[in-house]
C-alpha cells in the first residue's frame, strides 16, 4: 500500500516486514554507514595500542632474549645480571620496561613485565605469590580509575597475557610449573612456551610438546584458548588457526646475534655443526622452531583477543568478586544498623 506525502507530490510506497519498514523510493541511495570501520581505525590510529605481556620462568631460559627478538628491541641494556649465589638468595620481583613502538604509523605502548628471581631460590614455596598480587593489584588500580569521576583518560596496565617458559631438560612439567599456572590461569592468558628449543632435536621436541600438553588436561589447568574460526573465514586462516592450536606449546629459539646464512643476514645462533635460525618455519623435518607461529599469535592475529579475553573473563571475575564484597559490607552495615535501632534501650546487643 501507499502512503500519502504529506508535503504534496506523489505518495511513498512501503513494504513491511515484521517491524522493519523499506522504504524502496530511497533504496539506492548511499547514506554512508558503511563508512563506519574507516572512523573506527582513524580513531583508534590515531589513539594508539597498548599491549602488557608478562614473561615468566626461572632464569637462564631465554625469556629477555626472546622478547627483544619478538619485538626488534633491546628493552634489558641497562640489566645487571647477579652471579648465582645471588640468585638463590634472591626473592621474586616485579620489574617493568615499557618502549614505544611504531609501524607505518601505527602506535604500540608495549609493557613488558619480567619476574626475575622466580624459580631460583632453594625453597620456591609460593613464589608465585608476588605476581599473582601484582595481577591483582593492576585489576584493582583499574577498578578505582573505573569507577572514579575522570574515567575519560584511564590508563590500562592489566596484564594481557603470560609466556610461561618450560625447561625442555625435564621429562615434562616440574611441580612448580603446575602450581603456578593453576594459581594463576584465572587471572591471566597463560601461553605456554617450550625454551631452548635448539637443545633438542624435533622428534625430543614433538615427544616433549605432547607429554606437557597431556600434562596440562591432566591437572586441569586453563591456558589461554584460541577462538574457534568462524564458518565464514578463509581456509588458510583456518588452517593457520589449527597449526597455532597444534603448536602448543611454543618451541621456540631466541637470538640477538645476527650471522650470515646462504648468502643472507638473519637472526640465528652459530654452532660448529650450522646454524639455527630464529625465523625458521617448520616446512621441513629438521625446523621445530615455533618462533614465527608465536610472535603471528601475539601480534598480528590474537592480540586483540588476548585483550578482549582480559576484559571480558578475567577483569569481570575480579570486579564482580569485588562488588559481591562491598555489597556483603553494605548489607552487613545495615543490618547491624538496624539490629542497634531495634534493641536500642533494651541492654548490650551481641553483634
């Protein structure tokens, strides 16, 4: 049917569906929302990123020299190392090194937070006590700017996601491995890592990737899940997605060193049987480097999920735990309140 133009002229026909009206006089006239996304990345451009990663492990595993091969950096130049009577008596701390990084005009705010002294000591009873409360004090320091009068320029500094470094000279998971990702695997994305893998051959690395990933389901503990790929999505993303599950954990080498192979400059160790590339692939039997397959997942296809899981899971656990507790005090106050009301004038009250 028709509907008459109230300004005169011809009459406007409409088509209802449901509650949805199409009005096919306009139907091929562009409005321009689908504009929308380029406002979205100008905007966000524009703002920038920030990104928090947590590496954790005992010494001697690799973890600065991974994170400055991951992100082209040198964030521990100023580093002192401590002899090792030093690091056994040497008690867990929380360090940051934050860098500004920026790539064809893209900005990153990168947080890299070590825990030198985890693991070191002779008795490493709760060890991971400290970063457990460092967690949660970056969960609360957001909670009070989120609930504060100037919530405009609230500054992130929550932990996105953990590298947790595996000695690949066990038969599997150590105790203290265990203990810290089940204390931690409700308040972080913890993604596992295999260290060293250049002390192994590829078939001690797939035996070792396998035994730890069993390990894992057996004791119940939650790392970081890769989304499942919408039914939408390419093969090769797809295909990408399972490799990256599969990889679990990470096998990886670092290297600051940059020597020459074939005719090319690459980051890589030299040994007197070759040389290890840090970069290498996995497309032939003797690469089991997961190098390349980490630093795709943490930057360039999961780092938005990384922090979409944070906000999302983790912080929302820590902040309804926090006001199902304000409001237990609140009720609590008022009915002790009430109790003093009601028996005011009729001896003590037991409260």
């Amino acid at each position: 049917f028709t509907i008459p133009n109230q300004y005169g002229g011809n009459s406007f026909p409409f088509c209802f569906l449901g509650h949805l009206s199409i009005n096919y006089f306009f139907k091929n006239e562009y409005v321009g929302f689908a504009t929308l996304p380029n406002q979205v990345h100008r905007k966000s451009v524009k703002k920038g990123f920030d990104f928090t990663l947590m590496v954790s492990g005992e010494s001697g595993l690799g973890k600065s020299t991974l994170v400055n091969s991951l992100f082209l950096t040198d964030l521990y130049k100023d580093r002192n190392l401590l002899n090792a009577e030093e690091r056994i008596t040497q008690t867990v701390e929380i360090t940051k090194h934050t860098v500004d990084i920026e790539e064809k005009g893209v900005k990153l705010k990168l947080t890299i937070v070590d825990t030198p002294g985890f693991g070191d000591a002779v008795n490493n009873t709760e060890c991971w006590k400290s970063v457990a409360d460092y967690i949660d004090q970056q969960f609360e320091q957001y909670f009070r700017d989120e609930s504060g009068l100037n919530r405009k320029n609230i500054q992130d500094n929550r932990v996105h996601c953990c590298l947790y470094f595996i000695s690949p000279f066990g038969h599997g998971l150590r105790p203290l491995d265990v203990e810290f990702m089940k204390a931690l695997h409700e308040k972080v994305n913890i993604v596992p890592v295999l260290a060293k893998a250049d002390t192994l051959t590829p078939a001690e690395v797939k035996k070792k990737k396998i035994k730890i990933r069993e390990e894992i389901e057996q004791y119940g503990i939650k790392i970081y899940q890769f989304p499942d790929c919408d039914s939408d999505e390419d093969e090769d993303f797809k295909q990408q997605d399972q490799e990256l599950k599969e990889s679990i954990p990470f096998a990886v080498i670092g290297s600051n060193t940059v020597v020459e192979a074939k005719g090319k400059r690459v980051r890589g160790r030299l040994y007197p049987w070759g040389i290890v590339e840090v970069k290498q692939t996995g497309l032939n039997e003797f690469s089991h480097c997961d190098f390349v397959k980490l630093r795709n997942m943490l930057v360039r296809t999961h780092m938005q999920d990384l922090k979409d899981v944070t906000r999302e899971t983790h912080y929302e656990n820590y902040r309804a735990h926090c006001i199902q507790s304000m409001t237990r005090m609140v009720v609590k106050e008022r009915n002790r309140k009430y109790a003093l009301r009601s028996w005011s004038g009729s001896g003590p009250v037991s409260l």
